[in-house]
C-alpha cells in the first residue's frame, strides 16, 4: 500500500512538476523528484465518507459474456473485477465480436491483455541507413465510411482535417500493382516515404511518487528529416487512413526487447501470403498490448501506437513522431478544422493495485510497471495491466455513441486534458476515479476548488483544458455495454461546443 503524504510534502514546489511535464512537450530527458498533492492509496481511500461514488462528482452520484477458453496457468488465471480491475468489464478469454469497433481485430485476448490485428507489408528507407526495407503496418481508421466498412476499421471522418497547417503530418505512399502471376489474393506492398527507429532502447524510472517518473527516453522514435507520419494518404486518393508502422525487417522480430518492434508488440506472425496452397490465403498477424480505459461510463480498449511528444510516448509505450505535435489543432475537439478528439487524464488519482478508485499517471508509474518491457513471458508486467494498471483515461466521442453528432466526432488522434485534484478534492474524499466525459467537463466548470487544469511551464494549477499533448490511440472496442451517451447532461458554460 502507498502512504498517504501528509500536508508538509504536499507544500513542497510545484517548479519540480513543471519541468517534469515539460517534458510533455519538449524532447529533453529529465531527472528530478516532486511532490504534488497525493491521494491516499490501497484501502484508505475505500474508508473515506462516501462523497462521491465512482464516475461521479459530488452532486451526482452516477449509476455474461460466452463461455472463456481455458487459460493458462501462472498469470493466466480468471481474474474478478475487485481492487483497480473494478468496473473494467471482461476480465478473461476472448472478447466476443460483436464488441469490437475495430472489426478487422483477429482477437482481443483479455487474459493476455493483447489485440492480435492483421499486419500489411511495406517497404521504407531505413532511418538509420537510408536504404530499402521491409516494414509491416496495421490499418485501424479511415476517413471514408464506406472504406472504412470494407475493411473491417473505424470510421474517422476527422482524419480529412489531419493535413490542416500541418501538411507533414500525413505521409503520401504509393501502392504497387502486382502482376496475377505475383498476387492470386492478397494485400499490394504500400512503399512508405519514411518509418520509425526501433532501436532506441525505451528507459521509464518512476520517480518518489512514481510520476513525474526519474528519467525517461523513448523507445521508437522518428529521426529529424525523416518522412514519417502514421497517417497515410496513397498517391491518386485522398482518404486518409491510420496504418502505423509496427515492425521492419525479414525477421526474428525482437518481441522482449523491442529493438525491430514497437514497444506494445509481443507477438509476430508471418503468413504464407501469396505463397498458400491454392485457394486458401495464409494471413499475418501481430499482438500488441491494449490499452484499458472508459467512455460515457463504460469500459473500453484502444490501441496506444504513437505520440507527439516524448514523454508522452514513453507513457503510452508508442513511437515519437514529433509532426504529430503540430496536428490541428490544441483545444480544438468538434470545432472547423480540428482532426483531433478530447481525452481526459488524472495526474494525480488514487493509486494501489487494491484500490478500486485508482486512476491517472502516478497510478500508471506506482503499479502498472512502466519500466518494464512488454512481453508476454513478463507475467509480473502483464498481470500488472490485467488487474487495471493503466492509466484508465477517459475518451471523449466513441464509434457507437448514438448520436452521430458524437460517434462521427471520434477521432484516433486524442487532445489530452490533464486535471489535478486539489488539495481540498483529496481531503474531502472526492477524488474517486471519473469514467465519463460529460461529469469531468461538469467538475472542472462547476467545480474549481476541486479540479483544475495545470500549467506545463510552473506546475501551478490553471484554468481547465488543452496542454498541447496528443496520442494516436484507436479504439478497439468495448468489455462490458457499448457506450451510448453521457451519464449527466453537459452544465451550463462548461467546455462543450455548442450546438
């Protein structure tokens, strides 16, 4: 269990937190302690007078899948929604398909915390050497609904603005047109203008408590002149499409280390492709480690693969492409122009893998090992993440929402919001874990003593929104009922267009 700090520490200066989260924005590696205000960890939190019930604010208290296949031993074992797994849907086996969104997805497998998705050959210059290579993508978003229905990804309609003062930010690839003789069926190689640099070895140290973590450095990044941008567009179209880079080379495929993968794949599968037995197609795949979080108080899972920022890559366990900080636009959500969608995230949430309330960044460092590699032989690291070791983010619009208003808004690439709670926040008990975009907007506007934003450049609280970070995270589906709409209405003035 983590010790609550007492009132001394909390005072301590917030310059240290600032410059931590600079790194947020800025590519410098930093080494340094804070102290912000902490909640209170494990059970403590549980004991408190009941101010606010999860996903709630203080006002509003908010409100048998098949059989699982038999697991493995070990870290496999069925594990039951207590502790920081409460309120995260299925826990075990495979979620059924008709819980995806992405619905290209071969498999989610919740016992082994990995989405196995088709993967797609390429060629790109290596970063380091220039010369060509082969290079394997997933497709998970398009900008066209028809297209996007066809090939089974989710419809993103925001993509088309992903290009807006940010032209860099979308990759034009060329598409080959093989012969019969060289593709009886199959996918055509997409020659890709750059791709990232796997071979960076990823470096998280958690610090006192646990964020603003010690030191850190990216795992995958794309090197300065590179091409790179996970948002493709092929010459002679203009759909718009997510296809991130997850793997170069011929193979072995360094699935421990991550030194020709990124950094959330554990697992490879190359096909025979074009080279099956007549009539038959053999299919590649990749696993790559999902992401736990929740939208319009449902949990659901996504897909981290890049970051606009340094730290932010390191977190999210995705490549650093430095263009993606220039997507349009910083605060922009549902507005003209904007390709991006808003997330919400906790600095300073509960923490404690017992803690049914623990949520945000400190959660994420303390107990949901972010300094180790992802692999599926690390049974420590995957049961981490099994019992809700995730940041457990909030999204904003979701592919089933109801209205189209909402499910056309969703976009992959997400605007972060970053909150603290106030010290009064944790003394009064309040700060539970949030699950709903609507009851986060309603505490920051109603309720600033509670909640505020904070400013990257002196760590001191500040007026709610944007901090200029950005996530490309597709979401794959949902563990227990499709988000349909928010669980309260938006209050008066808070920080949604109006319509």
């Amino acid at each position: 269990m983590h010790r609550k700090h007492d009132a001394s520490e909390r005072r301590e200066t917030r310059g240290r937190l600032a410059r931590a989260l600079l790194g947020l924005a800025a590519g410098v590696a930093i080494s340094l302690s804070v102290a912000i205000p902490v909640s209170a960890a494990g059970t403590s939190h549980a004991a408190r007078s009941d101010h606010a019930s999860q996903g709630s604010s203080a006002w509003h208290r908010l409100r048998k899948h098949p059989r699982a296949r038999k697991q493995d031993q070990g870290s496999r074992e069925d594990l039951r929604n207590t502790g920081s797994a409460t309120g995260l849907g299925q826990l075990n086996g495979v979620l059924p398909a008709n819980k995806l969104t992405l619905e290209s997805a071969i498999e989610i497998n919740l016992s082994k915390e990995y989405a196995r998705l088709p993967i797609y050959p390429g060629t790109a210059p290596n970063p380091q050497t220039g010369e060509l290579e082969k290079v394997w993508y997933i497709l998970e978003d398009a900008s066209d609904k028809g297209l996007a229905d066809d090939l089974g990804v989710n419809y993103a309609p925001k993509l088309q603005d992903m290009a807006v003062s940010c032209p860099e930010c979308v990759q034009t690839v060329t598409e080959e047109n093989p012969s019969p003789a060289n593709n009886h069926f199959g996918p055509a190689v997409i020659h890709f203008a750059g791709a990232p640099d796997f071979s960076p070895e990823r470096e998280a140290v958690p610090g006192p408590t646990g964020f603003p973590l010690k030191s850190f450095k990216p795992g995958a990044d794309v090197p300065a002149g590179d091409a790179y941008s996970p948002f493709i567009k092929i010459a002679g179209s203009d759909v718009i499409y997510n296809a991130p880079i997850v793997a170069t080379g011929e193979g072995p495929f360094d699935v421990t280390t991550h030194s020709n993968t990124g950094d959330r794949v554990i697992g490879i599968h190359i096909g025979s492709e074009q080279h099956a037995p007549s009539g038959q197609f053999g299919e590649s795949w990749a696993d790559l480690l999902f992401v736990k979080g929740f939208d319009a108080g449902q949990p659901i899972v996504y897909l981290s693969t890049d970051a606009g920022q340094p730290l932010t890559a390191v977190l999210e366990r995705s490549t650093y492409v430095p263009a993606l900080n220039n997507v349009s636009f910083n605060g922009g959500d549902d507005f003209l122009g904007s390709a991006r969608e808003r997330l919400f995230g906790f600095i300073n949430g509960q923490t404690g893998a017992n803690n049914p309330q623990a949520q945000g960044f400190q959660h994420l460092a303390l107990d949901g090992s972010v300094g180790e590699n992802a692999s599926q032989e690390n049974t420590k690291f995957i049961n981490s993440l099994r019992v809700g070791g995730d940041l457990l983010n909030v999204f904003g619009d979701f592919p089933t929402l109801v209205s189209p208003r909402h499910s056309d808004a969703y976009s992959p690439l997400w605007d972060a919001q970053l909150a603290l709670w106030t010290p009064l926040a944790i003394k009064l008990g309040i700060d539970k874990r949030q699950i709903d975009e609507n009851t986060v907007l309603n505490l920051a506007a109603n309720h600033p003593e509670w909640v505020t934003g904070i400013n990257l450049e002196t760590g001191e609280p500040a007026p709610y929104g944007s901090v200029g970070v950005d996530i490309n995270c597709a979401v794959l589906g949902y563990t227990a009922t499709a988000p349909t709409e928010g669980l309260e209405p938006n209050a008066p003035n808070s920080q949604f267009p109006p319509r």
